[in-house]
C-alpha cells in the first residue's frame, strides 16, 4: 500500500511551548474574565479516537509500516508540540458504567493529550479541529473542545439488547426515553453517556471560569450511527431519535451554559462510513442523518465517504471500522470548517409554509443585511413574513424581496417563516394577427395575479414580428428575442402583430432572368389557354439561348 500523503497546507507553527493554563488572580487583583469558545464533541469509537498513529500491515508479501506521527508533525510541529490556543477538555476512554468518569483537565491539543484518544497511540477528530480552529484564536481567548465519547455505543438501544449499553451505557436523551415505544424494558445503563456527557460539559466550564475564562457554546461535533446501523429496528428509529437527542442536548448545554444561543449553534453530524463493516443498515442510517439535517434548523452532515475504510476488500483504515489517522486528522479539520462557516453573529432559520419554498435554510449576518430568496408556486402568492412569530410583512418586504437588517435589539438566533395563500386568478385574452403564431410558457386563458409569461413569437415565411403589446404597452424583446409579462391584479390582454418582411414585398430578383413583361405573359398564357402557354415556353427557351 502507497504511503499516504495529506494535502493539507501546513499552519505557521507558534513558537514557545504547550500551554499553561494560568493561574487564577491572587487576592485583590483586578479580575477581568477572558472569553473561550466552547465546541462539544460526542459519540462512538470515530469520535472518541481510534486512528492510530503508527497503522502495520501486510502489502503483498511485504511487511508496511505507516508513520502518520511523522506526516502530521511535517504538516504542523504543533500537532505534536501542542496548540497554545486550542484547548482540550474531556475523555474519549471506554469508560465502564460500573466506574467513575476520569478525572479530567484543560491541557492543550496535541497528538499525545492525555484522555483525548481511546487509547494511547491514537488520535480522534480533535488534532484537525485544533489545526483549523487555531488561525481564529489567541492564547488569551482560546478554543476550547469539550469531549465525552465511547467507542460502539448505541444511540437508542432501550432495553440493553447490545453488549456495548449493559458495558458503558447509551446515548438516550430524557425526550428519546419519554417517547420510547410503550411497555419498553429500559436497561439500568439507559440514558448513562447523555448524563456523563453533560456532567462532562458542567465540569468543564468550571474549570474554565476557574481559570477566569468565560465560556460560550459555539458548535456541536457528533459522530454516531455506526452501531445503530446493525439492526433493522435501531436503524429505522435512528431519524426520530437523533431528532430528539439534539433538542435535549442544545436545551440541556444551553442550562449549563446559562446562554440561551447555545439552544441554536451549529450541530454537525458526521455521516457514517458506507465501507466500514457497521451491518447491514448504513444506508438507512444515513438516510435518516440527512432527514434530520433537513428538517431542523442549523444543523449539517460532513459526508464521510471520501474516506474508505475498506476498499476492494483491503482494509486501508486503522481497522475495519476506523479511519485511519491521516483521513481522520483531514476529518476534524472538515468538522471545524462546517461548524465555523456556519457561525455568525445573527442566524436567521428560514421555513416556507404550504405553497411555497425559500432558496436556502440558514442566513448568516455579521450584520449586515441579508435578502431571503424564495419561490412561490402557480397559483400561490407571499401572504406572510413572521420574525419570531411576530408578523413584519411591512416593513421587511419591499418589491417582492424580503430584507433583514439585524440592530441592537436583534436576537443571535432568529426563526423566519414564509406563509402563501391562493393568488387572485384572472383571464387572459389574446389577439394574433395574421402571419405567425406565438409559444406561450403559461397557456390557457387562466392566469393568476404574479404570474410571469414568456412569449416566443413565431412567424411564418416571409414576416416578422411587428409587435407585442400587453394591456396596452409595448413590450421590448429580450436579448434572446423572446419576450416576458407579469401578470397583475386584473384581467389582461396580450396582442401580437406580424407583418411581411421587406424581401418579401421586393420584384422578383433580376437573377431569374425573368423581366416583368415576360411574367406577364406567363398570366396571360395561363387564361389564354394551352397554345399560348405553348408559345410563351417557346419564347422562354430562345431567350435562354440566346444568353448562353
């Protein structure tokens, strides 16, 4: 197997050592907290850490060793030096329900940071976030990547029917165990890593403020399904329950945090690999990620599947069921980057109601304004803009675009519903003259209040478009030569005209050789009878002799 080599542009390297976290202020000091961004990590084994850094195999009859500590050092020495302004908090150990959680402290990121991989030699998505989260950070006002994850754990196995929940517990969240199906037999470990997790958030943000920083929730990293995705029945529940497992998570972060933006930051799923040897529902488990991506607001799949894990039969992972180190470094980075783009200032979540739908979900605004794009369907017109649930048709729509411009009572995270009613129908009369005939892009005499026609004129041999009116004005061709009308709240009338073209009223051409003494005789041959069509043929036959 080839050596594998990342083509991710290496970052300046900082100088100095690990971070120290400081110390807290001695007695009388001025106290000033300093702010740290917070990005909560959680789920399985590809999120706790199983890419290992030193991966040995068999190539053929050769014996391979891949050396990705060395790779990752040349891309950036503080992969392996640590990053000063990207912090780390949390466990990515199997820890067993029978024990206490780890005893955890902010360290930096780095390929070795105690508690960051599964086990020792590995690294989780944790190194490439750090490399692609370090360029918007200083020392002084870090990031900082909280992490709970247990490799092989189930999302919604109630009951315990998988070795991994009686083990280590799984990830049901209060509204997934209300809304498990009736007479279910929850195992004892039911819901015990959603509450190690949050215990884990608490006990990070002390330690935190303990070192005067103050945290504030930015992103969500989740990593999960590939144990769901062995059975049939986990798998078809998985939509409802990630759906569930994310609205408890933002609520119950956004308790701990004291900050109710945390209820909308950005949640980024990480989309199961389709080579990994999960079972036999990967699809359906992808599936239902990209449902949930669809349906709730602000949150996004990073599709895993330009990472083969087992290909062609070959296991190129660290296992086959683990990225390997260098695609999972590459991984992180891509987490950090969907998460970061899609933080802002202002959020604004976009939906459409019945009849209707909008360009994109999510706008983002540092503030400036930002224009919502939408599409009514025929027959169907904006009857609605709701900001928060209050109605500002007035005052944000202009034109028939929709503007937001966020001030200082504008909120970090805001709902837009668009709402459509049935538009006022009308009739439409057209009048053709003679000579062409016209493509309409709505036929029919029926035609509703907005409605925009496209008219492609026709005309026959020897005319030309002479013009189109509607309701009285002329309408101008496009550069295409086809020409475009909006209907509006009335009935209306389309007109077009054609007329000969100029070639068309010439003599015939003198190229005939025919002048207009014989055309005339040709006439008159045809009434004066056979003879004399005769003679004319005659006449006609010795002029052309003649030029000859």
């Amino acid at each position: 197997m080839k050596k594998i080599i990342l083509t991710v542009a290496a970052s300046l390297a900082v100088a100095g050592s690990a971070l120290c976290a400081p110390a807290p202020l001695a007695a009388g000091a001025e106290e000033q907290m300093k702010q740290a961004d917070v990005w909560i990590v959680a789920g399985q084994s590809n999120a706790a850490g199983w890419s290992n850094l030193t991966r040995k195999g068999i190539e053929g009859s050769h014996y391979t060793s891949y050396h990705y500590e060395e790779e990752l050092n040349e891309i950036d020495p503080r992969n392996g030096s640590g990053y000063n302004n990207v912090l780390y908090y949390g466990s990515g150990l199997d820890q067993r329900a029978d024990r206490e959680l780890p005893e955890m402290s902010l360290t930096s990121v780095a390929m070795k940071t105690p508690l960051q991989a599964g086990t020792s030699g590995h690294i989780g998505p944790e190194l490439g976030m750090a490399n692609a989260l370090s360029s918007r950070y200083t020392p002084d006002s870090p990031a900082v990547i909280i992490k709970y994850a247990v490799g092989g754990t189930y999302l919604g196995d109630f009951k315990g029917d998988g070795q991994q929940t009686k083990d280590y517990g799984n990830w049901a969240s209060p509204s997934m165990t209300a809304q498990a199906p009736a007479g279910t037999n929850f195992h004892k470990n039911n819901g015990l890593l959603y509450t190690r997790l949050l215990q884990t958030v608490t006990n990070g943000f002390a330690a935190l403020k303990a070192q005067r920083y103050a945290p504030s929730v930015k992103g969500y990293i989740w990593m999960q399904g590939e144990a769901d995705a062995g059975t049939s029945s986990l798998a078809n529940a998985y939509q409802k329950n990630l759906e569930l497992f994310i609205g408890d998570l933002r609520k119950d972060v956004a308790e701990i945090a004291k900050d109710d933006s945390a209820k909308t930051r950005p949640f980024v799923i990480g989309k199961i690999n389709s080579t990994g040897l999960y079972g036999n529902f990967v699809s359906v488990v992808r599936a239902a990620e990209d449902a949930v991506c669809e349906k709730l607001p602000n949150v996004f799949t990073v599709d895993t599947n330009k990472y083969d894990i087992v290909k062609d039969g070959v296991v190129v992972g660290s296992d086959q069921w683990h990225f390997n180190a260098a695609d999972m470094y590459d991984l992180g980075k891509r987490f950090a980057a969907c998460a970061l783009e899609n933080v802002a200032k202002y959020t604004y979540s976009v939906t459409a109601g019945a009849g209707g739908s909008v360009a994109k979900r999510t706008y983002l605004s540092d503030g400036e304004a930002v224009t919502v794009g939408y599409t009514a369907e025929r027959g169907k017109k904006l009857s609605a803009v709701k900001l928060n649930g209050e109605d500002v048709t007035q005052s944000c729509l202009q034109n028939g675009k929709i503007s937001f411009t966020p001030n200082a009572q504008t909120a970090a995270f805001n709902t837009v519903e668009l709402l459509f009613a049935d538009a006022a129908a009308y009739r439409i009369t057209v009048n053709l003259g003679a000579g062409g005939k016209i493509n309409r892009s709505i036929s029919g005499s029926r035609v509703y209040e907005g409605d925009e026609i496209v008219i492609e004129t026709l005309p026959a041999d020897g005319y030309e478009t002479e013009s189109v009116i509607f309701n009285g004005a002329a309408v101008s061709p496009r550069e295409d030569g086809k020409y475009t009308v909006v209907v509006g709240a009335a009935d209306c009338t389309l007109s077009v005209t054609f007329k000969k073209t100029e070639q068309a009223n010439d003599p015939m051409p003198e190229e005939s050789g025919l002048s207009g003494g014989a055309i005339a005789g040709i006439v008159i041959g045809s009434v004066a009878g056979a003879g004399a069509i005769a003679a004319g043929g005659a006449l006609l036959a010795i002029k052309a002799k003649k030029r000859k």
